[in-house]
C-alpha cells in the first residue's frame, strides 16, 4: 500500500494543475473527470478544515509555487493521518485518477498527465517539483 505522504503529494500536484489551468484564460480544461473529482474532494476539504483550507488559498494564489504544493500535500498527508476516512477517501480519489491515465506514480513520486497552454505540473521523486508556467 502506498504510504499516505505520497498519495497526498500526488493530491496536491493534481490540485496545482488544475490551479494553473484555471489560471490560464481561455485554456480548455484537460484533466480527466476523475482528477476533477480529485480537485473538488481538495477543496471541499478546505471547507471543513482550516489548515486545508489555507494551503488551498496558497496554492490557488501561486500554483507554480513548489513550497506551497509542498505544504498542501503535507496538509492534506496530516489530515489522512489523523482521519481514516479522509485517508480512504484520498486512497480512492489518487487511485481512480491513476486508472483514468491522470497520474501515474513511482515510490515517492508523481506526475501529472495533460497539456496546458500557459504551464505544466509534474512532480517527480520525494518532494522535488518542476511546475513550469
């Protein structure tokens, strides 16, 4: 089984992707349907905790900043911790994204599949990020 800090970080760079579609106008949404639900489940999250809820807004406000896709994934790993619900729900989210060719993953790494005029997510290994614009 997958250790929880990973599927987090996978969650937060799913989530950073979609920031930066958002952000970039006019550009058509490529993530699939699964990775969508991924995001919702993040921000949805962030409405019932404050700590998500923050690194939520940080990442919304900077997606290509890696510290802050590194502290929503720390974030969202505490929460799976703390809360088996949450850390089944995450499980279930990462993994249907993963079949629906959103992400795939190694030990300690991910990266997220998708063009986007205007910038580009990948994580790759432990907690190093290339999130270009």
């Amino acid at each position: 089984m997958e250790p929880l800090s990973a599927l987090a970080a996978t969650a937060a760079a799913v989530f950073a992707k979609r920031a930066v579609e958002e952000a970039a106008a006019g550009t058509a949404k490529t993530l699939p349907a699964a990775a969508g639900r991924l995001v919702d489940w993040v921000r949805q999250l962030g409405q019932r905790n404050r700590e998500a809820a923050a690194a939520v807004v940080m990442v919304e406000a900077d997606p290509a900043d890696p510290a802050r896709v590194d502290l929503l994934g720390k974030t969202l790993g505490a929460g799976a911790a703390r809360d088996p619900g949450v850390a089944s729900e995450l499980r279930a989210l990462v993994e249907a994204a993963r079949q629906a060719g959103a992400v795939s993953s190694s030990s300690g790494g991910a990266h997220v599949h998708g063009n986007v005029t205007g910038g580009q997510v990948t994580l790759v290994g432990r907690d190093q990020y290339n999130l270009g614009r």
